[in-house]
C-alpha cells in the first residue's frame, strides 16, 4: 500500500472511531518521518512530567537542587486520586529524587506538583528553549488541571462533563474549558514531543547523564495499557510516558529493537465519545501508531 493511502486510510479508521489526533513516528536514525497532522496542538495534560523531570534533573545535575532532600509532601488536594500520594492519608517526606519516579513511573500529581514547587513551569519551559525545544508550552502545574468540569460534576457527571469538552473547542485550537484550551494550557503537538524524545535518545543539547535518567525513569513507566500491548515484545523495549484530560489521550515514547533501529512514536488525541472509559479508543490510537510504525520501519 502506498504511503498516501495508508495515511487516508488510518484518518478514516480514526474518524470512524471518534478520534481525532496527532501522530508522528520517527526513525530515530535516519530522521525519516510518518504522521497524521502531526503539528496539530493539543493540552498536553501529564506529558508536562517529562520536560519537569529534564529541568529538575538539570538543576540538581548543576548543584541547584539536592536531589537527596527530603520534601514534606502532604495528601489531601480533593482530587480523584489513582495512585501514588493523593492516596497516603498522612504526610510523608520523600526525597527529590523518589518524586521524580512517582511523577513519571505512576503519574503522580501530587509529587509532580512538589517538583513544580522546586522548578516552576516558566523555569521548565526556559529549559526547553536552552534546549533548543520550542514547540511545547509549560504554562501551569497539575493542581491547574483539578478544577475541571469532570472534577465538579463528579462520576455520575462525567457524560457531561465529556460533552462539554466535546463542543466546547474552537476553530483555532481555544476551549471554553480552559485546561483544554492550547493558548492557556501547557501545550505540544506530536512533531514536538518526537523532537522532545529525538532529544532524549539523542542527546546533544540536553546533558548525556540527565538524558539517560530520563529515559530509565520513561522505561519504567508503570501505565502501559495504551500504546505499550501494540509496542512491546521480546525483541522490544517500551519506553513512555501517557497524558490524560477529560476527552484527551495521549502517549509519547521511543520503541527500541533488538536489531538496534528506534523509533519515537508521539501520539496526542481527543474522542468525540461522551464516556469516561473508552478501551476501544485506547485500541486504535495504538493500532494507528502502530501501522505507521510498521510502515516507515518496511522502507
């Protein structure tokens, strides 16, 4: 099948599934490139964690933070927690370091947010711009995305709540919901984050040791039920890190074969199904990623 068939053909599958979306799979090494309008923009939602973790690794690889320092992190924000800290019923003191595990390998808001107390979303975003990295926007942290109108109508308003993300969006990429909106929320495209990834597996402008930490803290991931079932092999390894928000899904990683090719995979959606759960989504944003995987790694 041709290239532009193969892309008119995954456009409709998406379509047909209620998603639209930004795809973009990068050979590594070769710089070859396959997507679907990969420089659409969307809230990027926990993707935020990985250019936190490079910032806040930076400062304690220069001595500004003491990655061994104990920070008092207290439970409680009122959110609906899934894992990780919101959950602890007392007050704990965590090194800098463990949050920066909590924060990528389980998506922790609450850690995050302590990070984000130590290195402010305009000091990770001056961050990237020293890198070189100018298509992601930080702009707010984790505690920005609690007020949503899922989190105030609550699960037996979620319907909703998905509804109002549905038909809330504007023309050029605003939001009556404002955590959705590209102009306000921490933002990114897919052709972003492969550079962000590029970046990360081929370090140059970001320090060679703050690069690998990153990338065993993303291998370590522990959400792996989006892209990873359609990524992961005994002759692969998986690594990412996958973003979340009312009718967003997202997932960004680097798949790595035993024969040596990589390739960054950047995947960011939104459905236009009114349901909080949506497997079926989470089954074809895979598959799709996956199709253009296969096909750029066949040239």
């Amino acid at each position: 099948m041709s290239t532009t068939a193969l892309v008119r053909d995954l456009g409709r599958e998406l379509d047909e599934g209620g998603l639209r979306g930004s795809f973009l799979v990068r050979d590594l090494d070769s710089g070859e490139e396959l997507g679907i309008e990969p420089d659409l923009e969307f809230s990027t939602a926990s993707l935020v964690k990985v250019p936190l973790a490079i910032a806040t690794l930076e400062r304690i690889r220069a001595g500004r933070i003491d990655g061994a320092e104990q920070i008092l992190v207290r439970p409680g924000r009122g959110e609906a927690p899934v894992t990780g800290l919101s959950r602890f019923r007392h007050p704990a003191r965590i090194s800098v370091e463990d949050l920066l595990y909590l924060s990528v390998c389980l998506s922790d808001n609450t850690a995050t947010d302590a990070l984000f107390a130590l290195t402010p979303p305009e000091r990770v975003a001056a961050s990237l711009r020293a890198g070189g990295l100018r298509g992601i926007t930080v702009r707010n942290t984790m505690r920005y995305l609690d007020d949503t109108p899922a989190d105030r109508l609550g699960p037996d308003g979620v319907h909703l709540a998905h509804s109002l993300a549905i038909s809330g969006s504007t023309a050029g990429r605003g939001h009556h919901i404002e955590q959705l909106d590209v102009t306000r929320a921490s933002s990114g495209s897919a052709r972003a984050f492969a550079d962000l990834l590029e970046a990360l597996w081929r370090p140059s402008a970001i320090d060679t040791g703050v690069a690998a930490r990153v990338r065993e803290l993303m291998g370590a991931n522990l959400l792996r039920h989006r892209l990873a079932p359609d990524f992961t092999s005994d002759v692969s390894r998986w690594s990412s890190k996958t973003g979340t928000l009312i009718n967003l899904r997202h997932e960004v990683g680097v798949v790595e074969h035993a024969d040596g090719q990589a390739f960054a995979v950047a995947v960011l959606t939104e459905s236009r199904v009114p349901a909080h759960h949506q497997p079926g989504a989470e089954a074809l944003m895979a598959r799709v990623a996956r199709a253009l995987h296969d096909h750029l790694r066949a040239r």
